[in-house]
C-alpha cells in the first residue's frame, strides 16, 4: 500500500504539473493577443487623430483665401516687359492730357513724344514741372532735342495748353539753318563753291551761341504740328540743318554739333553715302537717293521725273534711313510734280532753298530757310535770327 500510494501521488503531481503548464501556455496566448488587440486600438486612434488634423489643416488652407498679387502701373509693366536698365518709363501729366506712358531710354534722345490735341487750343508742350508747364517756360521744356534723365527709371513730364488765338498771336517765326560743306581754313576754300564752305571757327560760335542763349530746338513733328497751329513754339526757335552729309560735316561740324548738345538734321544722298549718325545729337533725313543730278534741261531730277518716278526714289531713301517725315530738294529744285511725288512716298514736309521762315500756315512741302554762307559769323547770325 505505501508503494501505490507513493505512485499515486506521484500521477496527480504529474497530472497537476501538464494542467499548469497548458494553464500558462494559455494565459501567455491570451496576454499576446490582448497586447496585439491594444495596439492595434492605439495605432488606428493616433492614425485616425493624424486624418482628422491633417483635414483639418486642409480645411483651415481652403478656407484662407490666396493674396492677390497688387497689379501693376501701365508704367511699371513697361519697365517689367523691358527687363532692361536703360528703360525709362516717361509718365504723362496735365488737364485733359490722356496718353499713356511711354517707354524711352537713357543715353539717347527723347523719341517719339506725343502731341495731343484740343479743340481749340494750341498744346504747350511738355515741361519738367507742373509750374514750368504753366508758364511755357522754354528753359524747362522738353522734347527730341533733349537727352533723357529718368530718376529710379521713371520720368513725370508736365504738359500745358494755350487758346489757339494766343498762340497765333505770339507770331512765332521759325528760321531752318542751311549749311553745307566746312573748312578750317580762316581764309575759306577757292573754287566756284567758295560760298558753301562755312569757316569752322564760326560755325563754333554760331552754335555755342545757340545753345548758351536760350533757343529751342524744336522737332520735325513739332514743326508740322506748329504749322497746323496745334502745338505752341517758343519764339526764340531754331532749327539746324545740313546739305549733302559732305565729309566735312563728318570731320569738322558734327563734333561741334555733339559738344554743343545741339539737335541738328543731315539731309544725306543715300546714293552716295549712308553713315550711321555721328552722334545722338544727329538725325538723318533724306536729301533722295539718286536725285541730286541735273535731268535733261540742266535742271534737277527732281523737276525733271514723274511723280512715281521721284515716289519710287524717296522710297528707296526712306528704307535705308528708316525714316521719312521730311526731305531737302536737289538743288532745291521743286514744281507741282514733286510736291505730289513726295506726298505720294509718304513725306509730310519739303525744305526748299527759298529764304524766308516757318510760321503757321507755311506750305508744308515749300519749307523756306536761312542759309548760311562763308564770311557769315556769329554777328550775322545774331542779325539773321536773334
């Protein structure tokens, strides 16, 4: 019995050591699970809670609207749409003055600058400020024959407006200097164009004389519009020119022309020769392309040719030069004919050899002059226009 009992025991010990072992087994089976369960929980709330921030922070984005950006001035977008240093935006100012700005640039001279019209007044023209404008001040005037100042690229110009029975009353007379071949030599050239050949040394004080004294220099499309007595000139104005675009011109005057600042036009037979302007303070117009020979009679071509004959010839001129609005006659040679091929080539306006000055109502197409000749110095000058 002792021994049975023994083995006895010994089973339920036995029995009783599997049962607890299977027990922890399950107990271990059931912690991993419920660990997993708990995790799981965890994870699907923290990613549940980043949804909802995430649309949440969505949500709060849509709702705040996007800025939008401050438009551009129509001067700025020019200077943006230039995206150059140089550019300047000119900015127009004054009653009932409507024009847009316009994009210019620094190291050259104004170009292009309106002339707006009212009915029944003469435009002033425009000024570097708003008392300048008012007064007509000349000194403060600006046009073509300025060089362009801009201040953070940007320049405002001031215009102003005059009765058109004021303006006529001023009785501005405009005189057009002709000149045509140079020389250095005191004593002049020989030869039966002696006359032509104006001393440089005069020419020098002529032109320092115009420059330091007060005159205006007006434009090609400022003289047209004083002629149609839309535009208001100061009466001290003077316009400078030059026949043929002689070597001379080249070597001696236009140097002077430079210094000076003054605005001067070089009628150039584009036949004979096409330089590029010497300086800025140079504009070519056309004195024709291969007009400046005597026709059949001894008298110009252009007297001489058909009206498309002489169109088709001041066409050529006018593409080289990239410019039309006025030439000079050969000779200063004109009839009906050449005013109508003129016209027909797209030219406003013709300078003759007549003397005489522009004032309004001058026919377009027979501009007069002042013609300066050898032994003419600056007194001469001073007498012939002040």
């Amino acid at each position: 019995m002792g021994e049975d009992s023994r083995r006895r025991r010994r089973a339920t010990h036995e029995r009783r050591r599997r049962f607890n072992g299977r027990l922890l087994l399950v107990v271990a089976i059931c912690a991993v699970v419920v660990l997993g369960v708990t995790l799981t929980i965890v994870l699907s709330t923290m990613r549940a809670g980043s949804v909802q921030a995430d649309d949440a922070a969505t949500s709060a984005a849509s709702s705040t609207p996007t800025p939008e950006p401050t438009p551009l001035s129509p001067a700025e977008q020019l200077l943006a749409d230039a995206n150059d240093p140089t550019a300047c935006a000119a900015v127009f100012s004054g009653e009932g003055i409507t024009d847009a700005p316009m994009l210019q640039h620094q190291a050259t001279l104004y170009a292009g600058l309106p002339i707006p019209a009212q009915e029944g007044m003469a435009f002033g023209g425009w000024y570097a400020t708003e008392d300048a404008a008012a007064a007509f001040d000349p000194a403060s005037r600006i046009n073509g024959a300025e060089e362009v100042a801009c201040e953070d690229q940007v320049v405002e110009l001031y215009g102003s407006w005059m009765p058109a029975d004021q303006n006529a009353a001023a009785g501005t007379e405009v005189p057009i200097l002709m000149y045509h071949q140079f020389t250095a030599n005191p004593d002049g050239e020989d030869g039966w164009l002696r006359g032509n050949y104006a001393y440089i040394g005069d020419f020098e004080a002529q032109m320092n004389h115009i420059a330091t004294t007060g005159f205006y220099l007006p434009t090609w499309d400022e003289l047209s519009a004083f002629i149609d007595g839309r535009l208001y000139l100061p009466p001290r104005s003077v316009i400078i020119t030059d026949d043929d675009a002689d070597q001379t011109w080249f070597d001696l005057a236009a140097p002077v022309v430079a210094n000076n600042k003054v605005l001067a036009t070089s009628f150039m037979i584009t036949a004979y020769r096409q330089d590029p302007p010497p300086s800025i303070y140079v504009q070519r117009r056309s004195h024709t392309h291969d007009m400046h020979q005597a026709g059949e009679n001894g008298e110009g071509r252009m007297v001489n040719w058909t009206a498309d004959e002489i169109a088709a010839d001041l066409n050529t001129s006018g593409d080289i030069l990239g410019v039309r609005e006025v030439i000079a006659y050969p000779y200063g040679h004109y009839n009906d004919t050449a005013k109508a091929g003129v016209a027909q080539a797209g030219y406003e306006m013709a300078r003759t050899i007549e003397p005489g000055t522009v004032g309004i109502g001058t026919d377009k197409l027979a501009l007069p002059v002042v013609r300066i000749d050898y032994g003419m110095g600056l007194d001469a000058l001073i007498n012939l226009i002040g």
